[in-house]
C-alpha cells in the first residue's frame, strides 16, 4: 500500500462516498435492488483512510463521517450490498474484497451511536463475503505465479490490525 497519498484527497473520497450512500439509502432502483458501487466506493475510502496517516483534524472528519452512516437506511444499503458481494464473488476482484472487508471492519470498530448493534445486523452478510473470500484463497486460482493478482496485493498491510485475519500472512 502507497501511504503517501494525499490525505485530503482521501477524506474528500470518503465525504463524497457518504454523500453518494445517503442519496442511495432513499432511492429505489428500477430492478428493486441497490446499487452496490457506492457501498464500494464508501468502503474503499474507508480503508484508504485507516490506512493512510491523518492528521487529527482529518480524523476527527473522518470519524464523524462514518458516524453519520449509521443510520437504518444506509445500514440497509450496505447489508445488501455486502451481501450481494459475497454471493457474487468474483475471483478476479480477490484482492478489492479484502480491501472492501477491511473497510467494513473499520467502520464496525467504530464506536458511538447506532454501532453496538452493527456487527449482528451485518452478520449475514459478512458471513457471506467471508465465505467468498476463504473460497477464493482455497482455490487454485491464487498462486504465486498468478497473472491475475500482484501477491503483494494479496498480503495484509502493515497498517491494518493483525485481526483483519482474511488478508494472507506474510510467513
């Protein structure tokens, strides 16, 4: 992971990815179903801020930020989005899920409101997207000699908790 990324350009992707999931929370597509994307831009910029280093002003956006996503609406829309990604799993985007399961992580260790109930909501489906993904790392799509995936993709950044156990191990 590059950690010298601009860090305002950082936050400004997280604050227009809340924007994008606020609106997505109160519109209702022509198939029924959420659109996924902004999920995924929310939860990129997420783990692009845990692990880039901010300065405390930026941290304290960025916690307020994530903060104003706990709401049951835009709970919903991630639930589903989640969900969907990992029934949906694509072998080919491997190393975006680990990325999108760290920034989900990060936002249910977010304390204040509306968090303590926020991992049992979201059970079913990080259970799901954990399933894709330990479905994936045992297939034999993912070798060191895959042309698919960078491996130093596929390892655990130093700045993300040991916890995040889905990233491969660098032993």
């Amino acid at each position: 992971m590059d950690n010298s990324k601009d860090t305002k350009l950082i936050v400004q992707q997280l604050n227009n990815s809340v924007e994008a999931l606020k609106k997505g929370s109160t519109r209702q597509p022509k198939n029924g179903l959420l659109k996924g994307e902004d999920v995924e831009s929310f939860l990129t910029a997420v783990f692009e801020t845990k692990v880039n280093k901010l300065s405390p002003e930026q941290q304290e956006e960025v916690d307020k930020l994530i903060s104003d996503i706990k709401t049951k609406d835009t709970i919903e829309v991630i639930d589903n989005a989640v969900f969907r990604l990992g029934l949906n799993f694509s072998f080919d985007r491997g190393p975006d899920y680990l990325i999108l399961r760290s920034g989900l992580e990060f936002i249910l260790d977010e304390k204040g409101e509306g968090g303590e109930n926020l991992r049992e909501t979201l059970k079913g489906s990080i259970e799901a997207l954990d399933e894709g993904i330990d479905n994936w790392k045992n297939s034999d799509v993912v070798t060191e000699e895959s042309i698919v995936h960078n491996y130093e993709d596929l390892h655990r950044p130093a700045s993300v908790p040991k916890k995040h156990h889905w990233w491969w191990s660098k032993t």
